[in-house]
C-alpha cells in the first residue's frame, strides 16, 4: 500500500531536495562527511569512496560493493538511507565446517 505524501506535499519535488532529504537520514544514523551537488534536473551525494548516490528522473541510483545498480524512489528518501545504511553494516562471512 501507497502512502499520501503527494497530498500533503512531504514528497521531495526536485533532485535536490530528495537528495538533502536523504542527506539528513544518513546524518542522523551518525553517517558524516555527506557532500551533495546539484545541477537541476540531476543531484548526487558522496557517501564515501566508492559510493555516490544520484537522483534524476524521480531516482535514487547507486552501485552497490558488488557493483550492481540499486534504484530507489525519490519519493521515498528514509527508504533509500536504510537500504544504503545496510551497505554500510559489517557483514560476517560463515564458513563451512
């Protein structure tokens, strides 16, 4: 099920405010040294070497460590800054025993 943010107007209407939305989500999972950049109709945010998120066409798009492409909606920003916390977690590896 949708949400309504369209109605009540919470939704980012440009590149640059879903970018400093999602900007102030990672700040306050203790994510620091975030640099953004605007350029109309396309936005982007370092996160750290290797990671730069970019919104165009309603889009959060970045490349996980794997190098795949990860898309998310704009309209979504603490949606996206989960997912991109998650990239940051350590992750344990099991061996087989």
């Amino acid at each position: 099920m949708g949400t309504l943010s369209w109605i009540n107007g919470s939704s980012p209407a440009t590149p640059a405010q879903a970018i400093d939305q999602l900007r102030g989500y990672l700040a306050a999972e203790t994510m620091e040294r975030l640099y953004a950049g605007d350029r109309g109709a396309v936005a982007s945010l370092s996160i750290r070497t290797g990671l730069t998120v970019w919104c165009m066409g309603g889009l959060f798009r970045w490349c996980d460590d794997l190098g795949a492409q990860q898309t998310h909606t704009a309209a979504d920003p603490e949606g996206a800054a989960r997912r991109i916390v998650a990239l940051s977690e350590p992750r344990t590896v099991r061996s087989a025993a």
